[in-house]
C-alpha cells in the first residue's frame, strides 16, 4: 500500500491565512472585497482563503503579483516545522 502524504495541519494553514490578511491591509487593501476584485475572484473566495482554507499555488502566486511581493517574503516569519520521522 502507498503511503499518502501528510496533510497540512490547520494551525499552519492558519498561520497562511493571517498573513495574507497581513499583506493585504499593508498594500492598502482595507476591504478584502477589493482586493478579490482586483484577482478576479468572487469575494466569497476570497474570503476563504483568508480563514485559512487550503488553496493552489497558482493562487498563491497570482496574490504575489498583485501585492508585488517575492514568494520568499509572502512566507516570511512562517514557521513550517520538519517532519517527526
């Protein structure tokens, strides 16, 4: 049997999540509707990805784009801890 891979834990996606909404307010986004505007996204969608909802990395890098900001620092002060193996 295949083992699957580990699924990311809550509190990490949470982690994400804050610091999207982080991002977003210091690039002058007050409203998250109008950054969803701006990605092309319903705001419902949006939403989500704020409440820390798993999302693709085609997301991820579209965010980046719009906000003008490196992957690298998009994740800076995360902290993913290694695997317990």
């Amino acid at each position: 049997m295949e083992k699957s891979s580990p699924k990311p834990n809550q509190e990490e996606l949470n982690d994400i999540a804050l610091r999207l909404k982080e991002l977003r307010k210091a690039k002058g986004y007050s409203n998250y509707e109008h950054i969803a505007f701006d990605l092309e996204m319903s705001r419902s969608a949006y939403w989500r990805l704020e409440t820390g909802v798993n999302f693709e990395l085609k997301t991820l890098i579209k965010i980046c784009r719009l906000l003008d900001i490196s992957l690298e620092e998009f994740f800076k002060g995360i902290d993913i801890p290694k695997s317990k193996e």
